[in-house]
C-alpha cells in the first residue's frame, strides 16, 4: 500500500498557473434558508470496487422519497456541473460520502449551494478545520455498513428543526466565499 497526500490548493491558480479554468462566471442565486424540496442528495457513482457504502446508499436512497442520488453511472464520466450545482440548491442536506481519496470537492460544491452537508466519511479532510466552525454547519453520520444507517440518518434530518436549518444554512452563507475548489470566485 502507498500514501498518497494531495494538498488543497490555497492561492490564485490563475496567477499560479497562468490559466483560466472557468469562462464566464456561474453565479449561485440568491439562497434563502430554509427547508428545499428534497430532503438528501449525493451526485456521484456507486463505485462497487472502491467504496461499496455506496450502493447500500444508493439502495436506500432509491427506496426513500426524501432522497435522492444522482447516479453518474459506474465508469468516470463527464460530469455536468450545473446539473450537480441544481440539485444541490434543491436540497436542504447533501450527502458526502467517501470514495477513492480523502478529499471531496463535493463538500465544497455543498457549501457554495448552502447544502447542509452531512459527513458519512469520519477520515474526510476537512481544510482549516482549525478555524471553520465544521460542526456548528454540518451533519456527522455514522460510516455506512448497512442499508439502516442511511435509513436511521434520514428520519434524524426530518426531525431537525426548520429554525436549526436556517442557522446552519446562515452559517454556510458567512463561510462559502472563503471556499474555492477551482471556483470561479476567488
């Protein structure tokens, strides 16, 4: 086995680079907190070989009228960004799970959506985590082993309060302009 550490990149990749990743600029809308018309989403492949969670995720999600997972199909495909950008403006709680590496931009597409992320991966690296307030602004789920646990996290997010939504959404409102995974925003 090997070790592989990947930084998260902290500075002006354009001026680093000297390239523009992004033409135009992709603004989310104005966000309102408050409850969406879906309750969870994951966008992303069932990944059987490398992280089978995955299809109990899945199982349970296709099984659940609050959840929804927008499957990318199991070979690496073009993913459609605004697509993703959508669904995650229409839920109230994205689902993060692992998959092949300990970074996830998906936690940042979740933030910039203020979808309240919920972290099914305890070893996701979570950058800065010294100075953003992660758990005040997202959801800890236990690893997933079973159909049950992602039913079990389910009926805890129907309970939460609307008011506690609105606090963490408010939270991931103040905090999203300081996150960028290649975004068009500095």
């Amino acid at each position: 086995s090997r070790i592989i550490i990947v930084p998260y990149m902290q500075y002006d990749v354009e001026k680093a680079f000297h390239i523009k990743f992004f033409n135009g600029h992709s603004q989310v809308s104005s966000i309102s907190p408050g409850k969406r018309k879906i309750l969870l989403a994951f966008s992303g492949s069932t990944l059987s070989k490398t992280a089978p969670f995955r299809a109990d995720f899945k199982s349970e999600c296709d099984a659940n009228i609050d959840c929804l997972f927008q499957n990318l199909g199991n070979s690496r495909q073009v993913v459609k960004p605004e697509e993703i950008k959508q669904l995650y403006r229409d839920s109230t709680f994205c689902a993060i799970l692992g998959g092949d590496t300990r970074a996830s931009k998906r936690i940042f597409d979740a933030i910039k959506a203020s979808c309240i992320p919920v972290i099914f991966d305890p070893l996701l690296a979570l950058p800065f985590a010294a100075d953003i307030p992660y758990e005040e602004m997202t959801i800890s789920a236990p690893f997933i082993v079973s159909r049950s646990v992602v039913r079990e996290v389910i009926l805890t997010l129907r309970e939460i309060p609307e008011s506690k939504v609105c606090s963490m959404q408010s939270l991931l409102l103040k905090y999203r302009s300081y996150f960028s995974y290649f975004g068009e925003e500095r």
